[in-house]
C-alpha cells in the first residue's frame, strides 16, 4: 500500500508503521503453555497486560525497522485476567505493537484475545493486504474451539480492521456476531461501559505524534542511500552539493511527515514536490549568484531545481500507507502517474551536471 512497509496498532496508530506495518519482527513467538496431563498444546495462553522493559526494547526495534520479520506473537487464543465463558473476546493482529496496545488497555478487565496470524502484519495494513480477513477469523475461531469456551456468540474487532471482515459472513460461517470496537485500543474500557462508541471513538486522529512516530523507520531504511548518496557528491563537487542531496533526503524523510497536513495539494507526490522545491530555492538561489564560471553556476543550479524535487517526492510516497486519507488505488494511480515523471527528472539532473563536466573538459 505504500512504497514502504513499516509501521503500529490497533489504533490509528497502527496504520503507520507501517501499511505498512512490518513484515514480520524481533520478539521470538510467546511459548505454548501445555498441561501437565495431555503434555499438548493448551488451547488458551494466558498474557499479562503489563509492559516490561523487554516489550519496550521490542518497540523501539519495531519503530526503527530492526529484524523486521520477528515482531510476532503465535496466533490463537490467550487470558486477560480470570475470564469466565461470559467474558468478551477481543480480536487483533500478530503484530507485537497491535498485540501489546490492546493488552495494556484491557489491565484490570478479564477476557480474551483471539490473536490472527496477519504474517506479524498490523491491524490497518493486514485488513487491507488481506491477511485479516473474513477466512482468517473463521478459521482461527474454529482452531480454537471458541464455542466451547465462551457462552455468547460475539467478538469484537478494533474499528480499522473492517476493511478486510466481511461481518455478515464472519456469522454466518462461524456463528460469532463480529463487534466493531473504537478506533484506539485506549478507548476500550470506555467503550466496553455501554458497547456503544462515542463520536469521538469513530474517528482517526494522524496528528503530530501520530506522524512522528513514522520517521525513525523510515530513516532506518534510507539511512545509506542518503549516506552514499551525500558522500558521492561532496567527492564530486564539494559541501554545496552534498548538503543538497542530504537536504532532498531530509525534507522527505523528516520534514515531510510534520509537515503534511499544510503541504498544499492532496496528492502526496505533489506535496512531496512542492516542499522539495522550496528546498532546492535556496541551493539554486547560492548556485546562481555565487563566484565561479558560469558553466559551474549554471550545471550546479540545473541539479538542484531538477534533481532536489523529485526525490523528495519519492521519499513522500513512502507515507502514502501510513495516513487515514489515502486509498489503494488511488496510491496505485499516484506511484503510475508521476514515478516516471520523478525519474525523469532526476535524469534531467544528473545530466546537467555531466554537461557541466563534459564542456568543462572539451574546453
């Protein structure tokens, strides 16, 4: 759905790892409790709803892209507290950050968790992608004899996984009634008093914080092409343009997501181009009215206005997966209309600074 995979939650939060989240992660699998009589798998794993110091060195991996393939839980069933068969059942990702949300908002509740295997993908981005879907659901439900556990026939679903459950089917092939619950986890307790969402509970915030969070991956997985990249022209034509080229990163990777909501246009490309631009202005602007022959001043200046804009564009696509306003088609519209333009001009660049070189050398 985006360009990168990354990013959390059952919340809005969630969205932004990642769609997204992770492929996968860091944590080993949460160990299969068994019976001392059958020495077989129990069929529920009990799990604490408070965060350890471990899960927060898991987190912080999670947010900066390390071991991607490992922030997972086993799917199935596990306890909150002391659940009776009148308890809820709560249903979410394999996604550790997804798993540890709602956890930590059920403390003091009992109940369940029917954990899916989304491939350790989280809530928004697996319902999109698939992985959290109607079949999913049925299947786990049935893997783990939940008629045979609870009393009543309901679960209940964060609010950003409807996309992928289709709820009519979910009853009619498993005999459960699917509950969408808030958008946030935090909501929960609230919202299990009445089994009514507020207004507010229905809607997905992506502010600063929201957005912030989305940086340290991305960061992470430029990281060298940004180093090279800086390198390579401080080699080629000194600190000038190679802070450019860190700066065309840096506006993408970091400026961009603060920045979001007052970039103009609702095209991420357009808004991506637009700030790489007023980015460029000031290396165009020094390029042109500096010292040095005209040919330098010249190629340099034709670098930055062609070159600057479209990578910072590029690096906006990124969170196209990441917001609560973008669609996959019309992602898929956007990547198709303007990589090529993207490409071109970077081309373009490039181009004029071997011009520069090559009628500096013939003459």
């Amino acid at each position: 759905m985006s360009a990168s995979d990354n990013t959390p939650d059952m919340d809005a939060r969630d969205a932004q790892t990642t769609c997204c989240g992770p492929k996968g992660g860091d944590r080993p699998e949460m160990e299969v409790f068994t019976t001392i009589e059958t020495q077989k798998p129990a069929a529920i794993r009990p799990a604490s709803t408070r965060i350890t110091w471990s899960d927060t060195v898991d987190h912080i991996k999670a947010r900066l892209g390390w071991n991607r393939s490992g922030h997972r839980v086993a799917p199935g069933l596990y306890s909150i507290g002391n659940p009776v068969p009148a308890s809820p059942v709560f249903v979410t990702a394999n996604y550790t950050l997804s798993f540890d949300a709602l956890r930590k908002a059920l403390a003091g509740m009992d109940g369940y968790i029917l954990v899916l295997d989304t491939k350790g993908v989280n809530v928004w981005c697996a319902a999109g992608k698939g992985t959290l879907g109607t079949d999913e659901l049925v299947n786990r439900i049935a893997s783990v004899d939940l008629k045979g556990i609870v009393e009543h026939r309901h679960v209940i679903l964060p609010q950003l996984g409807a996309v992928g459950v289709a709820a009519h089917l979910a009853k009619k092939r498993s005999g459960f009634k699917v509950e969408y619950g808030p958008v946030r986890a935090e909501d929960l307790p609230e919202y299990m008093k009445t089994r009514k969402a507020a207004p507010e509970m229905r809607k997905v915030r992506f502010g600063l914080w929201d957005r912030a969070v989305l940086i340290p991956v991305e960061l992470t997985n430029y990281f060298m092409p940004m180093a090279l990249s800086t390198l390579a022209l401080l080699l080629i034509g000194g600190w000038m343009p190679g802070m450019a080229v860190f700066s065309a990163f840096f506006s993408g990777l970091f400026l961009f997501p603060l920045l979001l909501p007052w970039l103009p246009s609702a095209n991420f490309s357009l808004k991506g181009f637009a700030l790489g631009a007023v980015t460029a202005a000031p290396f165009i602007y020094q390029s042109l009215a500096g010292q040095g022959e005209t040919v330098d001043r010249h190629g340099w200046a034709g670098f930055y206005a062609l070159a600057m804009p479209p990578v910072t564009a590029y690096l906006a696509l990124n969170f196209t997966g990441s917001t609560p306003f973008t669609s996959l088609s019309g992602v898929k519209k956007e990547i198709a209309a303007y990589t090529p333009v993207m490409a071109a001009m970077a081309g373009l660049g490039l181009l004029a600074v071997a011009g520069m070189f090559l009628v500096k050398w013939i003459s």
